[in-house]
C-alpha cells in the first residue's frame, strides 16, 4: 500500500469480543443462507429500473426520431382508432423519454391485451406489441416471482428484514467504516481482494441500502393490510351503454381546459372511459415524490364539464409514504440520470449478494487448508507422504 493510498478500516475480527462474532455470524449466516434469493430480488429490479430501455432496444416500433413537432392527444387517439378501430383505448401514455414512442394499453374484441405505439411527433402509428414485454416480465418476476401476488409480493417484501439485519450487522463488525470510502482493494491475496470489493461496495451502498430496505418494508406492511386508504375517486362520465370510441375533438377540447384550469398539472396518461363519455388525466403538478395518479381531473367528453380532481399536496401522511415509496425504490422521480444511479447501486447490491457467498466459499477452503496443514503436521507426514523417521 502507498504512503498517499488511506489505510482501510479495520474490519473486527470474528474471533474476537462475542458481540462482534455474533454480529458477524448473522452477517455470514444471512448472506449465505439467502444469498441466491437475494440476488435474484435484486437483479430483476435492478434490470426492472431501466425495463422500459430494454424494450426499446427489443421493439423497433417503440423508437422513434426526436421532433420539434407535437401531436394532440386527440390526434394520437384518433390515430389509434384508425388503425384498431375494434380496439377498445385503456389509456393513452405519454412516451417514456424523448426517442420513444407514445404507449397506448388497448384490449381486442377477442380479450387480448396489446400495445399500440404512436409517433407523438407525427400522430401516426408506428406498431403493437404484446402486452406481456420485458418491463411487465421483471416488474411481475421482481414483485411477486410470477406467483399470486397475495403470497408473492409479502414474501419479496419480507427480505426487507434480513436486509436491514445486514446493513446494522455491516456497521458493527466495520469499524470505522466511513475509511473505507476510498479505500481501493488491495491485491495481495484473492480473498482480501474479494473482502475489500466487498466492503468497499458496501460502504458506498449503505445510504440504498438503507432506501430499498424502507420501501421494501413499507411494501411488506401494506401487503400484509395496513396499506393507506384508496385515493380520492375522480369521477367520468358514464351512460352505461355500450362500449364506444371517444371523441379525440373532445379529448382536446377537455385536455385545453384542464391545462386552463390547472396549469401546473403535466398529463402524462389519459383515459377514455369505456362508453366514449367521460375522461380522466393525470400525471405530475409540483407535489414532489408522488405517483402520477395522485393528480387526476376528471370530464364529461358530452358538455365538457369537470366532474372531479384530485391533488397530491392534499393526500394524507399515510397515502403520501404509500404514494412515494415506488418513486424512491425503482429512482422513477428525476429521469435518466436517477434511473442511472439506481441502476448502478442496483447492480452494487446484486453484486454484494454475489461476493459475500464467494468469501465465504474462500473461508471454508482457507479453513479447510489450514485444518489439513496441522493434520498433517501432527501426524508428520511429509510431502512425500513419509512419516518422520
């Protein structure tokens, strides 16, 4: 190590002091014992942060050029209908980012889920795809592993726990941990490498750690039924008939008004109400770390009257920590270069599940070695399997 190179923290050794080793023990015995559990949790939401770049690189229809240009939301309905005209519009999305294409959840007479894609610069269709992509594949395996979500998503949620035991655990048996912030691993041996990859990895991650372990534990209280009471219900219109297209002059018309109305509210999705009747926006209106649907304004599309709103600044303690905890798990707040960072410390604490079982493979063969050189030396057997004469 250089004179100018800081000395690294001095990490307890497990055999000394009983509260250390235990502290190290349950470090040792969690990691090891959920390690691919864990991993697995963390690679999908990891991949899950940047699922909807990963389908952009898989589906030519989502990519689009980027344009001075804007078509209206009526536009893009419209387009929409011309192209589906069976097809009946969930909603509409504004796109992702600025060389995506608008995204739009439609259902075919036949009960399929699709996705039908809009240029948002030239208002023409650019495709559908299937309903279950590569965002919908890590979303649901990182939830709830594909299993219902009554059982998949408490037990998920509950790493939580053995998380927090992890991150209380590190701080005890690492002393002085704010060191090792710019200690670089040493290379003297495979398993103090590995050991300072590790912490220094851990020490970087202790504020995400921290982040994910919260949210996951709010996750879990939720799904066990001391989740936050439903929003506010921002009513449409509905004649009860049957299912008809809306108007896209009158989807302007209401967007024109809720931008009059409200004109801090951003729109990000829209939602024709099945009968073509009535209309719901929403998205984002200065209330800081909250869903789009905590702000929603709804119309009657027949005379254009507002018959509902609904403001995140004015939602409860209990439904603003339910309302934030997905923009602070998957860093969905503060565009790309959020989503970046959460995906790098992301991929940090998949990399720490990884490394801990790799040390404490090293460990067990170190011991091992050990155990067989003072066999050996007890009972005076040589190299050459002679004993001493």
């Amino acid at each position: 190590m250089t004179a100018s190179q800081p000395k690294p923290a001095r990490v307890a050794a497990p055999h000394k002091g009983g509260g250390r080793r235990i502290w190290f023990n349950l470090h040792s015995w969690v990691g090891l014992k959920l390690s691919v559990f864990m991993a697995f949790v963390c690679l999908t939401g990891t991949l899950a942060v940047l699922a909807h770049e990963i389908d952009w690189l898989m589906h030519p229809e989502i990519r689009v050029a980027p344009g001075e240009s804007r078509a209206s939301w009526g536009e893009q309905v419209a387009a929409i209908q011309r192209a589906h005209p069976e097809w009946r519009i969930n909603y509409l999305a504004a796109p992702h980012a600025s060389r995506f294409a608008a995204k739009a959840a439609t259902v075919t007479p036949q009960g399929r889920y699709r996705y039908v894609w809009v240029d948002p610069h030239t208002g023409q269709v650019t495709g559908d795809t299937h309903w279950f992509n590569a965002h919908r594949f890590l979303r649901n395996a990182h939830r709830h592993l594909m299993m219902p979500v009554w059982v998949g998503v408490p037990l998920v949620s509950a790493l939580a726990i053995p998380l927090l035991l992890s991150l209380v655990s590190s701080l005890y048996i690492y002393k002085r941990w704010w060191r090792g912030l710019l200690a670089w691993p040493r290379r003297e041996r495979r398993r103090r490498f590995w050991g300072d990859v590790h912490r220094l990895l851990g020490v970087w991650s202790l504020w995400f750690v921290l982040l994910i372990a919260l949210t996951g534990l709010w996750y879990l209280v939720e799904s066990l039924g001391a989740g936050a009471r439903p929003l506010p219900e921002v009513p449409s219109a509905s004649t009860d008939g049957v299912p008809s297209a809306a108007d896209p002059a009158a989807i302007d018309r209401a967007v024109d008004q809720a931008h009059r109305r409200w004109p801090e509210l951003e729109i990000r999705n829209v939602y024709p109400s099945a009968d073509g009747a009535g209309l719901v926006l929403d998205g984002q209106a200065g209330t800081w770390l909250v869903r789009e649907r905590a702000n929603a304004i709804g119309f009657d599309l027949r005379t254009g009257a507002v018959l509902g709103r609904r403001e995140g600044s004015e939602l409860d303690a209990h439904q603003r920590i339910s309302e934030m905890a997905d923009p602070l798990h998957f860093g969905s707040f503060g565009g790309w270069p959020v989503r970046l960072l959460w995906f790098l410390f992301g991929a940090a604490l998949t990399a720490l599940s990884v490394t801990g079982v790799y040390l404490y493979g090293l460990r067990v063969a170190d011991a091992m070695r050990s155990a067989m050189r003072r066999g050996q030396a007890r009972t005076g057997v040589n190299q050459h399997g002679e004993g001493r004469r």
